[in-house]
C-alpha cells in the first residue's frame, strides 16, 4: 500500500523529530499535541532544527519553508482521521496510549496503520485495544530523531507480513536504516545495551578500573563515541533503571537486574547530565569531574 499522509501524535523530544523527518521526505503530516501551548513548543523546536540543517548547507531556506507548510497542526484526535499511518510517540504510559489507540482505530479507515515509538511497553498490548491488531506495528526512532539513522521496526505475532513491510520501506522513504525485530522488550538496541550499561556499574563495584578509566578503556580501546558512564550520564539514570526494570521483569534474568549503586544514585536524586550529578558532577558543564562514590 502506498503512504501519503502520517500523523504524528505528540510533539515532544521524539514527536518532533519524527513530524520533521517525515514532512522533510515529503510526506503530508498532521501533528497533533494536547494544547495550543505544547504544540508551537513542538512546532518551534521543528524550526529550530531545520534552520540547523540550513546552516550546514544541507537543506535550503525553500525546503524549509516547503517542510514546514506540510505540517498540519492540531490538538484534535480527529484531525488524524484520514492518515495512511499514524505514528503515536506520547508519554510513556500504557493506560494513556492504549485509550489513544482505541480512539484512533474507531476515527481512522480499515487501511490506516497504526505504530507506536514505544521504548518499553508492549506492542501486542497496544494493540489489543483495536480491533486491527494485524495492521499494527512499532517504530522505534532513535534521539535526535533528526540525526540518528536507526528505526526498528517491530512487529507481533498478529501482525501482517504486508503491514510489516510497509513500515520497513516507509522508514527507508524518510531517509532512515530499518531492522525488523518482534515485540519483545529492549528490541535489539536496548537488548544489547542495558546489560552492558549495567554491567559497566558492576565492573565499578568490583574495583575493575575507576570512573575515568572504565570510560576510557571503552572509548579508545573500542573505539566507541564515548564510555558506558558519560552515556549512562547522557541517557539518565532513572531512566536506564526504568527500562533495566522493566527487561528484568519481562526476561528474569540477573544480567537485567539493575545493580544497587544505580538503584542508590536515582533515590539521590543524582540522575546524570540532567540534574548535574551522575557518575560525574557537572557544576562545570565542559569539564565534567567524576564523582567520589565511596565504594571502599
Ligand atoms: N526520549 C528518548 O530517547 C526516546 C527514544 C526512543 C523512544 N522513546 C519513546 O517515545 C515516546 C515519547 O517520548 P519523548 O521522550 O518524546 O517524551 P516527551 O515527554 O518529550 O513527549 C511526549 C509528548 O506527548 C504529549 N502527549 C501526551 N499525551 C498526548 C496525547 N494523547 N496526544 C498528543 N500528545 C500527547 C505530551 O504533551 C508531550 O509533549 C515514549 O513512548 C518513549 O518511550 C523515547
């Protein structure tokens, strides 16, 4: 089946990201948030972002204005109604998404898809509170949207061969890499990553190396962007251990478990670059300094 116009739903940190790629590949969008206020923050953030990409030379003032023309904006559910996909990325809360799901299956045509850009929350229970559960997937953006080239896109046991492969060449059409997985949580990124987040915690624990020399250890001898405790940092604590959680229930295996320092760090209200403390203290911002943990 062919797309033509999406709906997002949501305009915060991922909304926006995901409404701008999409209106950027040339798609008809229709942006709905929940008051007036919250959806010109989206809209602005939108403009801000584009205006970046003008700057690098990468898209001109034109486009711009094209992109944002295409952005239909709305509070109302029922402005979605004639979407070819819907694209829901409001707040993480089940009892929230599925009601908005429901009202979206009663508004919205037999054809319309139906994806959530959930990081947690089942995509089977979402979408059991439709009555198109083959014609519902997940796409899992990665942040900055706008940047990062990654979409997993999930499908259930009820979802159709059909279905699924539309959403893995609509990913492609905005300019992004697809992977297909199942609805399983942590799909493949967080799968991977939260044990070992975790399991650089316990390294720490057991006296392995400190903090600088854990993240150095990762960064120039792996090679990767940065090490495990400047990302735990940069992700947040609170939430690495709402998702460390979340897999330790859904897999009960002690690799998910979160370790207690991290537990110990969140009820200290330390919960990384956004509260100024973490595994380091950010007092000065440029030059980060590793926290004395007193783990003798
Ligand atoms: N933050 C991340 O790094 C990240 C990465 C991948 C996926 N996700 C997932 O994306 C989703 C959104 O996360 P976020 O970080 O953008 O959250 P956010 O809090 O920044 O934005 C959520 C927005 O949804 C709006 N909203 C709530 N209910 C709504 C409704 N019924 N209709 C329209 N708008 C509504 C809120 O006003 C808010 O602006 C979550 O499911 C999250 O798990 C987040």
């Amino acid at each position: 089946m062919e797309i033509q116009k999406v709906g997002v739903v949501g305009l915060g940190l991922m909304g926006n990201g995901i409404a701008q790629v999409v209106a950027t590949a040339g798609y008809s969008v229709v942006a709905r948030e929940v008051n007036d206020e919250l959806l010109e923050k989206g809209i602005k953030n939108i403009e801000r972002s584009l205006q970046k990409f003008v700057e690098k030379n990468q898209l001109s003032e034109v486009e711009k204005q094209n992109t944002l023309a295409r952005i239909k904006r709305t509070t109302a559910v029922a402005d979605l109604k004639d979407c070819d996909l819907v694209i829901e990325a409001i707040t993480e809360n089940p009892k929230a998404k599925k009601e908005l799901f429901a009202e979206l299956d009663r508004l919205c045509p037999r054809h319309t898809i139906l994806a959530s850009n959930t990081s947690s929350i089942s995509i089977t229970e979402m979408a059991a509170a439709t009555k198109r559960p083959e014609r519902f997937i997940g796409l899992h953006f990665m942040n900055p949207v706008p940047l990062m080239k990654l979409v997993e896109v999930i499908r259930t046991i009820q979802t159709d061969d059909e279905v699924f492969e539309t959403g893995v060449r609509f990913a492609e059409k905005i300019g992004k890499v697809p992977v297909r997985t199942w609805d399983r949580v942590g799909f493949i990124v967080n799968r991977l990553l939260i044990p070992y987040l975790l399991d650089s915690i316990r390294a720490l624990e057991e006296g392995f190396g400190s903090i600088p020399d854990i993240d150095k250890s990762i960064h120039l001898g792996l090679n990767h962007p940065m090490g495990p405790f400047t990302l735990l940092d940069f992700v947040g604590l609170d939430t690495t251990l709402f998702i460390a959680e979340i897999m330790f229930e859904e897999y009960r295996e002690q690799r998910f478990a979160p370790p207690p320092l991290l537990k110990r760090l969140v009820t200290a209200g330390w919960h990384g670059r956004k509260t100024g403390r973490g595994f380091y203290d950010y007092s000065d911002p440029k030059n980060p300094k590793p926290m004395n943990l007193q783990l003798t």
